[in-house]
C-alpha cells in the first residue's frame, strides 16, 4: 500500500511556520511521515535570544506537530538543550519528532527504508567510524558502514553525491557551487540504490532526472531507478521550493520500463565494496528503527541504549566490518574473538563462529512485539545449515545457543558447527546436560519453547542440529525452522534443550561457549577476549564466510 511522504528542506530554526504549513497541508493529503532534510535548527553558534525560545517552546511541547515527524543532522551542531533531552534515550525530542541519527538505517512501520548520513566530511579523520554522536560530521568509515543495507527507499545525506550532474541536462541553478558534494556519498548511493536520494542547497531547489543504476550479476534483469532531489530551505531568498509530496509503496517492483528521460546512472564508474552494515540509525528499531517500536527510558543504570549498545547498528562503536549479512529484522556477524579458528574445520577456511542478532534492541525475543524477528532468525539458521550441507558434506552438524533474560541488554543467538560424530553419538546433548549438573543448574529438558512468550521467566536455550542424510542444498519448505522439539526431515533432525533461569539465579552468560571449547578441544579460547584478531584478521574471515554463505543469503534477494 502507497504511503504518502512529505520531505521538508532545512527549517534552521523556522519551527513555527514550518510546523504550521505541516499541518495546514497533512489536513488535506493524510501523510503517513515527514521527514525533515538538513538543519531543523538554528546553528548554536550564532542563534539569536528567539532562536532558543523557539527550543525550550518545542521541548515544552508549544508546538503541534501533527504526524511522525523525523529530522537527522544537517551542517551545524544540535542546540545543547536538544542533546540534552536526547541524552534521556528515548531518540523522541517531543511528541511525533524523532532524531534518526547521524548515521542510521531505520525501517518505519509502513515498511519504508530510510538510510541516513548527516554533517559534513570530517577532514581531520581519514579511517573509522565518527565517535561524536552529535557533531556536524561523519566520515568516509561512516558512509561505507551504510553499504550494508544492500537497498533503501530513501536515502537523506546533508551533502550532494559528487558528480551527480554528470549526465544531466537539468541546467545549472544559481549558487550551485555553495552544495557541498562528496565522493563517499556518491559510492553510498550507488551502493544502496535508493529509490529516492534527498538532499539539501543553500538557496535553490533541485531536482535531476531520474537515474538507472546498472544491473548486478545477482540481478541481471533489474534496473533500479533513483530520483536525486535537493530541496531549499523557508529562508531560501530565491523562493525555492522547500517541501516535496509524493507517494511510496516500497513492496512495487522497480519499473520493467525505465521513466522518460532517465539516463544512466553519474555514478556508474564507482566500484561497489560490498561491506555489510549500518547504522540506523539506532537500528535498534530505534536504531532507529520503527516508530511503534519507541525505546524505552532507562530505568535503572545501565542499561545501555542502542547508541551505547554492542550490537545495535546505531554504536559508533559498531565493528562494522565484522557484518555479513542484514536482512528485514535480523542480521548475521561473524563473533569477534570467535571460538573457532580457520583450522578447526577442514572443510571450512574460516571459523564460522556466527552471531545471529535482531535490528531491534531488546533483551528476550518476547519483548519484541510480533514473530517477524524470530522467524527471520530461524529462516538465517536454516540457511547456515544448508550451508554446512553443501560446504561439509555432511559431516557437520550445528549448535545454537541462546540466553534469555528479561534484565538483559541485546538477545542473539550464537551460531557454531560441530562434527556429526560428537552429535550422533550423542556427546553434544550430554555435555551440555553434564556440565550444567556440575554447577549445580536446573536440569536441562527436552521441548520445543519457539520464540519464548510462553515462557514465565528467563532461560537458556540450545538447538543441537543434524542433517539428514539425503539433505540437498537447496531451502526447505520449512526455512522458518518450526517443529517439534526433535524432529526429521529433510532439513535435518534437531533437538532442543531450555534451562528455566530463575530471576535471581546467577546464570554464566559464557556457559554454551564454555561447553561447546570443552566438546571442541578449546578450553583455552573459552574468553573471547583472549581470542583477538589483528582486524585485518577479521576481515578476511568474514569475506571467507560472507563468499560460501553468498548462495544461501536471502536477504541478497529480497534486498
């Protein structure tokens, strides 16, 4: 279903006449969303006494804001009082005004992807990630991150895509040369292809004609197609238009027929790196992530938000280069520290320890508020078996673990294969059974529990995985991984063990790790820290994983 959007070009402080055009105009169309592209406020470093008012008004709630409203950095700094609310972690400034982040990839619950890149290139950082979650500045690390989204459906950047009018016979606007442009924001959109890429310029509007994207050996017969458009701001001298409507249905196919007047895409020269990862922003959901998925305030000390969060793609911190795959609701990376290494299975030349990890930051899949996230985890599982049946030749099986705790901080399952002689002689179950006697843990049972809402408190949960003996490498019609708690099919046989976790019991969080080195002969890799890699180390792991995984990635697909 078509939702109708509305983009508006950089207020810079004009709060009250914006908001009230907003409101005049969302009376008649019924828009599901606007975004607003570049300064929402008035640069800090100059405002005036009325521009604060205008702040402390907002954060009061003076002003209506009729819908959900999303804004991201432009080219100042935010106002300190502003950080200050945001600081609060709720990524929510006032009712229906959401701040996406510097650098974020955010899915709304009209299923509409929003990749985002605010501030200016950073010229004092050459490598990494921006540290500074509130600064007009990104740098090249942080537009690579975003390669990972694989797609979008709009893409919102402070600066122009360098040579985006290479091809165009839009003619030349007046004051052109004050858009910044950048050559990471043009590899950035030739990566994820954005059906919409917005912008913003001093003072004049822009829009250029549609542009194809060349077909990929995935995706021989699609031609994705980008409308570039840079909107001005209220204050524009020139008059130059400064909101734009339109309408998305992000599940329509891209057009078998290209628009007239495309041309081919300015970028076509930029190589394509395909690194997976990103930032929604605080892809937490509030990564961020859907608006009816709003995080919650903290309660207590920590627990970390999603921009502090290991595995939220919104941490600045974020080992991005360590991300493989990002689908819908999940994503897969390979474990930092991992217990294997590239030599414990020789038909595997990387350690396929994975993490498989939901976009939403929540500590138990219950708390997540449908079965989408938990389906797609156990339709990611599945591929990784199929995987392990071509690449192994079945003779390797899977372990999956997971530990579930309502005072937890990020839920993931952890992902690792095991020889089929350890499980079909029943090793794996007993090892885990025995060690959790030996200290002194409830004992292990025998059932199928799916995605925990019918659990009354925490556990720790394992698959232990098999495959069947004329399993072909091709998904299943069972790629959700339901059924009963040992089941066979074509897909393998499979056992699941809980351990109910009273809320005061304490619990080692390392115990599947610490079972499955013991099971392994790897007792000395037990800690993940006193596994580390040289990065470079690192990468090549997952570009070994990411290239025997590639077949089997839906997310490629569907992306």
């Amino acid at each position: 279903m078509a939702s109708k959007i509305v983009i508006i070009g950089a207020p810079a402080g004009q709060l009250s006449a914006v908001f009230g055009k907003l409101s005049k105009l969302h009376a008649k169309n019924s828009f599901s969303l606007a975004i607003v592209a570049g300064d929402l406020f008035a640069d800090p470093a100059v405002a005036l006494p009325e521009d604060e008012d205008v702040v402390s008004s907002l954060l009061a709630g003076s002003f209506s804001i009729p819908l959900p409203t999303y804004f991201t950095i432009g080219n100042h700094a935010l106002p300190q009082k502003i950080i200050d609310r945001l600081e609060e972690g709720t990524g929510e400034v006032c009712p229906n005004l959401y701040f996406l982040g510097k650098r974020s990839t955010t899915k709304t619950c009209e299923g509409i992807w929003i990749v985002n890149l605010g501030g200016l290139i950073d010229p004092e950082v050459t490598a990494g990630l921006s540290k500074e979650k509130y600064l007009p500045f990104h740098t090249e690390g942080d537009a690579k991150s975003l390669h990972g989204a694989n797609t979008a459906d709009i893409l919102l950047t402070s600066t122009w895509p360098s040579s985006v009018r290479t091809g165009s016979s839009i003619p030349s606007p007046e004051g052109l040369e004050d858009a910044p442009s950048e050559q990471c924001v043009a590899e950035l959109c030739a990566a994820v292809k954005p059906r919409y890429h917005f912008s913003t310029s001093p003072n004049f509007f822009f829009e250029r004609q549609p542009f194809f994207h060349l077909p990929t050996e995935d995706h021989p017969e699609t031609r994705h197609v980008t409308r570039f458009i840079s909107l001005a701001s209220p204050s524009s001298t020139s008059k130059g238009k400064y909101i734009y409507a339109f309408s998305l249905d992000p599940s329509t196919p891209q057009p078998s027929e290209l628009p007239v007047g495309c041309t081919a895409s300015p970028f076509r020269l930029v190589t394509r790196k395909r690194l997976h990862a990103s930032d929604h922003q605080t892809y937490s959901r509030y990564s961020n992530s859907t608006p009816q998925h709003r995080p919650s305030k903290r309660a207590r000390q920590p627990p970390p938000t999603p921009s502090e969060c290991f595995f939220c793609l919104s941490n600045p911190s974020l080992a991005t280069h360590l991300i493989t795959s990002i689908a819908t609701e999940t994503y897969l990376t390979t474990a930092k520290g991992p217990l294997s290494t590239p030599s414990t299975y020789p038909s595997l030349p990387f350690p396929a320890h994975i993490l498989l990890i939901p976009l939403t930051h929540a500590p138990t899949l219950a708390a997540i508020p449908d079965a989408a996230t938990y389906n797609e985890m156990q339709r990611y599982r599945s591929a990784l078996h199929f995987m392990l049946v071509t690449k192994a030749g079945g003779e390797l099986g899977a372990v999956t673990w997971e530990v579930s705790r309502a005072d937890g901080i990020h839920i993931h399952w952890q992902f690792l294969p095991v020889s089929i002689g350890l499980i079909s002689r029943g090793f794996v179950e007993a090892a885990f059974k025995v060690e959790a006697e030996n200290e002194k843990y409830p004992i292990l049972k025998t059932r199928d529990i799916g995605d925990g809402r019918g659990e009354k408190g925490d556990y720790f949960r394992v698959w232990i995985w098999r495959p069947g003996e004329n399993d072909e490498a091709q998904p299943s019609e069972k790629e959700n991984g339901h059924g009963s708690n040992r089941q066979g099919s074509s897909a393998g046989t499979e056992t699941s063990l809980v351990l109910p976790l009273s809320a005061n019991f304490r619990f080692d969080l390392q115990f599947g790790r610490r079972v499955m080195a013991k099971l392994l002969g790897l007792e000395k890799r037990v800690n993940w820290r006193d596994c580390g890699q040289e990065e470079a180390e690192e990468v090549a792991d997952a570009e070994a994983f990411k290239k025997a995984f590639r077949q089997y990635d839906f997310s490629m697909e569907e992306n």
